[in-house]
C-alpha cells in the first residue's frame, strides 16, 4: 500500500473504532449517540485504544528491529519461503470451506452465546478471519520488515474494530449490572432530586455525559432521564465502591 493511502484509509479506520467503541456503549441504554455527538467526539474516543494498539505495535517493531535477525534470503517482505506439509495443503486444498464454516461459527456465537463476553470471543475470531487477506495485500510491509512485528500490527488492525465494540458493551453493562459505576449523590436539578432516594442512595447512576446533556439511569426500573448542564446546574458524585 502506498502512504497516501494509509493518509486517506487511517482517518475513516480511526473514525469506526471511535463509532464502534459509542455505539456499543450508548445502545444498551437505548440511546443513539450520534444524535448528541459529533465527528470529533467520535474520534477523540478512539485515542485511547488507537493509541494503545499503536504502543503495543511500535514495541513489537522495537523487539523485532533489535532482537529479530533479518532474513538473510531478502525478498520485499524479509520472509522466507515456507515448506507446507500435509496438513497445510489439506487446508489450503479446503480453504473455502473452513473460511464458510468459520465465518458460520461467527454467527453463530454473536446470535447465540450467552456468555456476557461473547463479543471479545467474536473480535478474535474476526482478527483471524481478516489477518490472512490483510497479511496477503502486504499492509504495512512497507515500514515493518519483520515478519513478527507486522503480524501483530495486521492482527491488531483486523481485530481492534469489533474489540472496540466489545469493550464499549462491557463498560456499559458495568453499569447496568451495578458492577462499577457513578451514582448521583446530591444535584441542584430538580428532575435528578425528585428520584434520589435516601434509603436507596446508589439508585440514581450515571450512564455518561456527551457534550452539555447528561444521562442517568435508576434502578431497578431502569428509567433513563436526559438533563441539559447549563445555567449553573450541578451535581455531587460517587463512585459504585462506597455501595458496598
């Protein structure tokens, strides 16, 4: 791939971690978030895991630049040529049909599962399922010429989308589940006073805030109220911990 096309493709890539990251957090709550966030609150949520992913690469390619020998064969890629035995040929002979029933596989356990974490269990099948046609274009050849360092960077390009998505859920059913959490202790809003309650006093929690419209949810009955921060509106905290 060329740089100008790493320039065009890295900003939308970077957009749909951020929207993925939203999205999964917001519809559990059954808000739409890009009715309450722009563009650049989209991708200024993707920072943090973009940057990680690129921490965690940028070490890979330190490792492998200092660690890894070269490839003493060269060839545009640093890689040798790879002897397949047996059973690579049985899978490459059959690879249509493993990459059918993996792809099932993934359906299958997004539709189906009913573990709370089925959605990490599905990025890393995605990760797989994308590292083989990413790995095949040469992304990312071009600047890491070792081949371990730029198998993690494919793998982490290929899963870090629905892993994002992932992490967004998990955070929100933190929430839902009154596992870690915010909770409204005191507020000078009246729509917030009239549901604390001081017998109950983590009822009220806070699910997030996108610009100047705060969003909280009570429980058990669940019901979300949406508040806009202005005209010296305010409001005391705590943190799920002190419910215990």
């Amino acid at each position: 791939m060329s740089f100008r096309a790493y320039v065009y493709l890295g900003p939308i890539y970077t957009f749909s971690i951020g929207l993925l990251y939203v999205w999964g957090y917001w519809s559990p709550f059954g808000i739409n978030p890009l009715e309450y966030m722009g563009i650049e609150q989209v991708v200024a949520t993707a920072i943090i895991p973009v940057v990680a992913a690129a921490v965690i690469v940028g070490f890979g390619a330190i490792v492998g630049e200092f660690v890894v020998p070269a490839d003493p064969a060269g060839g545009s890629q640093g890689t040798k040529a790879i002897q397949r035995g047996k059973v690579g040929e049985y899978l490459y002979r059959h690879l249509r049909d493993i990459a059918f029933l993996w792809f099932a596989a993934i359906f299958v356990v997004a539709e189906w599962s009913p573990s709370p974490y089925k959605w990490f269990s599905v990025a890393s099948m995605v990760g797989v399922a994308g590292y083989v046609p990413l790995k095949r274009s040469g992304l990312f050849s071009d600047f890491l010429k070792h081949e371990s360092a730029r198998s993690v960077a494919v793998f982490l390009t290929a899963v870090l989308p629905v892993w994002s998505y992932a992490t967004g859920l998990e955070n929100a059913n933190k929430v839902k589940d009154g596992k870690s959490f915010e909770y409204v202790i005191s507020s000078n809003i009246q729509s917030l006073n009239a549901q604390l309650d001081s017998a109950k006093p983590c009822k009220l929690r806070v699910v997030g805030r996108m610009g100047s419209t705060l969003f909280t949810m009570s429980f058990p009955d669940a019901r979300l109220t949406v508040v806009e921060l202005s005209g010296g509106a305010s409001l005391t905290t705590g943190s799920s911990t002190q419910c215990n």
